[in-house]
C-alpha cells in the first residue's frame, strides 16, 4: 500500500535501477567515509555489524557500505579502525553487511578506498602521485609512486571489488571524495608528474581510467560507482577547477562507470563544503551540471542536502537521479520511513556541526550530536525498551538535555512532567540560535523537534515554573525521581571584584533580547557563545572587540568549526585581544591588561560578558533529600555543548 508521504514525494520513491539490479526508490546511502568501530587489523566488528543493520533498514535503495582499504601494507589506510578487504580472512563480516543490506531490500555497493594523500597511519608516511608538502600538519610525508606500484594499486583495487561481489554485494565503489589517491592522481596540485600519468589532464586521468578498466573488467556484470570532485575548493593550493573535474568526470563516464557521485571539496580544502555555514541546496548547481552534460549516466549527489523535499524536486527537475545521503540518516535513521509516512516534523534533522567529522579526525569512533545511539547499537543498554517499573519523573529544565530524557523516558512508558521557567521549549539554546551566523535554521529545527514530540507524545510540560526548594517541597510526593536539566548561566560573581563590574552585561540577555547593547561592544570571553553573539551584533552594525584570556580563541568550539569562527572573525573585521583579562569598566569603556602587562583602553558603550559559565548546581543541593531517585544532565552538570546535553538526556531517559 502506497504511504501518504510516497504520494507526496513520488519522484524520491519511484523505483530505479543501477546496471541489472532494481531499486524500490531513488536513494543511495552513501558510505560516509569510516566509522573507526573496527580493529586496528582490519577486521569488522560486532560493532560495526550493530550499526550496519540499523543502516540496512533504512530503507535506502541504494546502500553503500564503508570504505575498506585495498592494499596488505596499508598505504592506503587512512584510519586507525578503517576495514581491510586486502584478503579472503576478512570476507565472512562482509557476506553479513551484505546480507543484511539484501534483507532490508536494497542493492548492496561496497566502497574501496585508498586514501593517498591522506593515507599511511599506521606507516609515518604517505603515497601520491608526486610529492607534494602537506599542508595540514597531522598528515604523513608523502613519497612518490612508481609505475610499478600503480599498477599493483590498480590491480589491488581490482582484487578487493571480486572479494566484495564475492561476499555477496552486487556492485563497487570507488571514491576521490574528501581528497583521497584517485583525487591525487586527477588534481593538478598533488600530480606533477612528467611522465604518461601527469601532466595534461588526458595523463592525469589515466590512473582513473586504468582504474575503472580493471574493475570493470574484473567484475563485468556488477555496476561500478565513482565518486569525483565536482569542485575541490583547492584553488589556493594550484587545484583543478570545476570545468576540469568535469572533464575528468567525461572521462569516467566515456570509460563506462554506471553512476558518478558528485562530491565536493577536500580535507584540506580552506573553505567549508558540509558544514553547518552553507546552506542547504548551495551545491546543487553541480549536480545539475553533471546531468545536463551526462544524461545517460546516473548522477547520485547530497551534499549538505538534508531536506527529503528538496531532494523530491531536484530528482524532478532533473537536478541528479539519486539522492545520496549519509550524515542526515546517521542523525535520524527513521528520516526516510518518516518521510514516506508524511512525518517529516518528527525528523531529527542533521544540524552540520560535524561532531563526526570532529572525531574522526581525531582517531575517534563517530558519534553524531543529534543521535545519541549511534555507535552504541550493539550494547542493550542503549535500546529503548519498556521500563520495568513505571514512575513518575519530574524533569527541571526545558532545553536539549531534558526534553530528551522526557522523550526518551516517555516512550517507555515512564509518567512525565517538565518544569520550565521559561516560556518556551530549548532553554539558552533559543537565543543563541538566533544569533548563529552559520545556519540558524539548523539549531532553531532541534527546538522545533522537541516542541513537536512533546505535542504528539503528549508529555505535560509547564511553563513559567521555576523549581526551588519550596516549590519541590509542595509537589515531593507526587514524583519517584528528579532530573536537574537547568543548564548553566554566566557566571557574573566570578567579575565582582572588578572595578565597575555593575556595569557588566550578560550574554544571554543580549542574546534572548532581554538588553539591547550600544554601538560599541567589549565582549569578554571569545568562547563559542561569546564568538556567536559578537559575529552576530557586527553583522547587525555595532563594533566589536573581543577580549580572551587564552591565547587563543575558540577553545571550547567542535574542533572542525574552529577555523570557521577565525575566519569570520577575519572577514567582520573583529578586533581581537588574546592573552586578556578585564580589569575596569566604565561608562566610557573597558580596560584590558595584556600578556605583556600592558593596560589598554578600549571605548565602548557596552561590555558584555559570556563566560565563564556556571553549572546549576545548587538545585543539586536543594534537591539531594527530597526525592528517591535524584540526577543531572546537559550543562545543569558541567557547562559543555548541545551534543552533551541531547547524548545525557537521552542515556537518562533510556535507564531509569
């Protein structure tokens, strides 16, 4: 039977087909580089395989399962818990994925990936075409390839797709995505080399060429995929431009590859290609590109592309034939069951804060802010089951962490109540979204989220309730147990003993638009709230001055954002005092004392302060004798981030 939101997006769900295998819709899972859940030999584990089948019930036409590198000696390696496929002894967790994917009704593509530039963790050094300095410090020296060895690369690659279709996947993958060997050997800027594999973008396209060749020749009735840079953002660096990637694309293409992955940027790029800064749908002009230039070859694309609609009209207007998605159903499994049943207000919507990319780059399994069970299918205790005994929880605190433990504890059938001193669901989140200069529809859709499920699951959620001793004092009887999700605020004692520190604003009421500052801004603190607040109030008009004790900013920003923040504070033209401490204010202004011992005054009209911030730890005490079961979650424990709000609340309401 036909589900309501099928007939709302009949183009994603129509049926397709790759080579000879059907689809039932046209969405390709995309293998979202590694998820380091393996061994540091190769081999898939129970883990991984958790995972996988949560994957393979997505219910993707297409599944792309994680890259696996090709060679014994491990050049192309590119994470310590990347999976091998360099031998028969690693097939038998192969033939399991496969399986599953078959089970879950989709056409099953394994990815090869040899990671190049970026590769050799485990060996001190990296291969590539030439050798060309890396740029980013945590990369390996590179050597140059001979001949010899491309052709025993090519001849490995060309191994591990027969093992792969020998474990039961109907297809392979091979990617250049995110600057790996294939990119390498394609890119003016890491191939300079002089003989027939350099040079003219004919000879830098032959290591692809000989590539597909072999794969196809290897494995003749299985479709093959190839994921190429429709733009690598390496200008800096001397890379190709876009119309010479698609050139590059003409000769996959003329090589005679079933479907091209239309990708963007790499690791090294210096601008932003997923992340939370662009917007939705800003890269779809390559993929329209690549289908107007190849209309008889599949075109799959879904970069920062998280939006089942959008993707619904770009397949109509023949923007690309696949929706190729992977970090949006890492943050919301459910997101294409959701959508087929017309529930997109249910999605957990992928905000692009990169969280995975941030651990990952990091050695780290990845873990996504938005879902807090990723990785941790393997383990019950993750599982939301029925609750053995049923209570009745009162939850203080309207933000992530506790309408997650709410959510979370309500389907389990456990009775809750949430008190909020606010008027509104998200707690500071609210007005900090407001002022993200990256996408504020992005954190602004993690509040409408909980809004939405405490509406439909019914969850009893009080406003302009403030819980103190007296108040619990009144109510203590009606509850088994209490979890304290107050958040923390900015810590304004820890200015009293500076000089005209009356004077001194709180972040979160400029933020929420409780005080409207001046022309002039002294922001203490270049944290990420400080840093959000003041990019914002100079996009506004007013004139900004940050003042950081550390030497640098950003310290508690997610590591992959860091450089976003220093570079708008670069375009804003934000003046920046590191290594500073306030130590006076006036009505004129602020003074500062630098590194150095060097007092500096600063004018301004209004000197906001946004940190340190302070955990709401006295509900903890007030609270300790008056409940059975007393907890905390989010900042209420430790001021940290969103990602460890939503992962505390939902660890909560999963185990009480």
């Amino acid at each position: 039977m036909t589900r309501p939101g099928e007939l709302k997006l009949p183009h994603l769900f129509k049926p397709g087909q790759i080579g000879k295998y059907p689809t039932k819709n046209m969405v390709k899972y995309g293998a979202c580089c590694v998820s380091n859940y393996n061994t540091r030999d190769g081999y898939i584990t129970p883990r991984e395989l958790a995972r996988m089948r949560v994957i393979a019930a997505t219910g993707a036409g297409i599944i792309t399962n994680q890259g696996a590198y090709p060679d014994p000696l491990g050049e192309g390696k590119s994470y310590f818990r990347q999976v091998a496929l360099f031998d028969d002894k690693f097939l038998p967790q192969f033939e399991t994925i496969a399986q599953y994917i078959h089970d879950g009704g989709a056409v099953a593509i394994q990815q090869i990936l040899h990671a190049g530039r970026y590769g050799g963790i485990d060996l001190g050094y990296c291969i590539q075409p030439s050798v060309v300095p890396q740029t980013l410090p945590h990369f390996r020296p590179p050597r140059e390839v001979t001949k010899e060895q491309i052709r025993a690369i090519i001849g490995q690659h060309a191994d591990a797709a027969k093992r792969a279709i020998r474990a039961g996947f109907d297809g392979t993958e091979v990617t250049s995505f995110m600057g790996y060997l294939l990119a390498n050997f394609n890119s003016r800027f890491t191939n300079q080399r002089t003989d027939e594999y350099g040079g003219s973008i004919e000879n830098r396209g032959r290591f692809m060429r000989e590539l597909i060749d072999s794969i196809k020749q290897a494995t003749p009735e299985h479709p093959l995929v190839v994921r190429l840079n429709g733009a690598e953002l390496m200008d800096r660096w001397g890379g190709n431009s876009e119309d010479e990637c698609f050139e590059l694309m003409q000769q996959a293409v003329d090589s005679g590859v079933d479907m091209i992955s239309v990708t963007v940027g790499w690791q090294e790029a210096p601008e932003s290609s997923i992340g939370r800064d662009v917007a939705p749908g800003h890269w779809n002009y390559l993929s329209a590109k690549a289908k107007k230039l190849f209309p008889n070859t599949l075109i799959t694309f879904g970069n920062r592309l998280p939006d089942p609609v959008m993707a619904n009209q770009c397949i109509a207007d023949g923007v690309f034939d696949y929706w190729e998605v992977c970090r949006p159903m890492l943050a919301d499994p459910e997101l294409l069951h959701k959508a087929a049943e017309d529930r997109l207000d249910e999605v957990r919507r992928c905000i692009g804060s990169l969280n995975c990319l941030s651990r990952l780059f990091r050695d780290l399994p990845y873990t996504c802010a938005m879902n807090p069970a990723l990785g941790h299918e393997v383990e019950p205790e993750y599982h939301v089951t029925p609750a053995a005994v049923k209570k009745k929880i009162m939850i203080i605190g309207a933000g992530p962490a506790g309408m997650e433990a709410a959510i979370t504890a309500k389907r389990r059938g456990h009775e809750v109540t949430v008190f909020e001193k606010g008027d509104r669901i998200g707690g500071s989140l609210a007005g900090y979204a407001a002022n993200d200069l990256a996408r504020p529809d992005d954190l602004i859709s993690v509040i409408k989220y909980y809004e939405t499920m405490a509406r439909k699951m019914e969850i009893d959620v009080r406003f302009n309730t403030e819980a103190n001793a007296k108040f619990m004092r009144s109510i203590l009887h009606q509850f088994d147990v209490c979890i304290v999700a107050a958040g923390s605020r900015t810590d304004m004692k820890a200015y009293r003993h500076i000089e005209g520190h009356e004077q001194l604003v709180d972040a979160l009421d400029v933020a929420t638009g409780k005080v409207t500052p001046g022309k002039r801004i002294v922001m203490v603190g270049a944290g990420k709230i400080g840093l959000t607040l003041a990019e914002s109030l100079c996009k506004q008009g007013h004139e900004v001055v940050l003042v950081e004790e550390d030497k640098r900013i950003a310290g508690d920003v997610m590591p992959s954002f860091k450089w976003r923040h220093s570079a708008w504070i670069e375009e804003l033209g934000i003046r920046t005092l590191t290594s500073s401490v306030l130590t006076k204010v006036t009505v004129e202004g602020a003074t500062v004392k630098n590194g150095k011992g060097e007092e500096i005054f600063v004018e301004a009209d209004t000197v906001i302060v946004s940190g340190p911030r302070k955990a709401n730890h006295d509900l903890f005490h007030e609270f300790q004798w008056m409940v059975d079961e007393l907890h905390g979650a989010g900042d209420a424990v430790i001021a940290r981030g969103l990602d460890a709000a939503i992962h505390e609340g939902y660890r909560l309401g999963v185990r009480i």
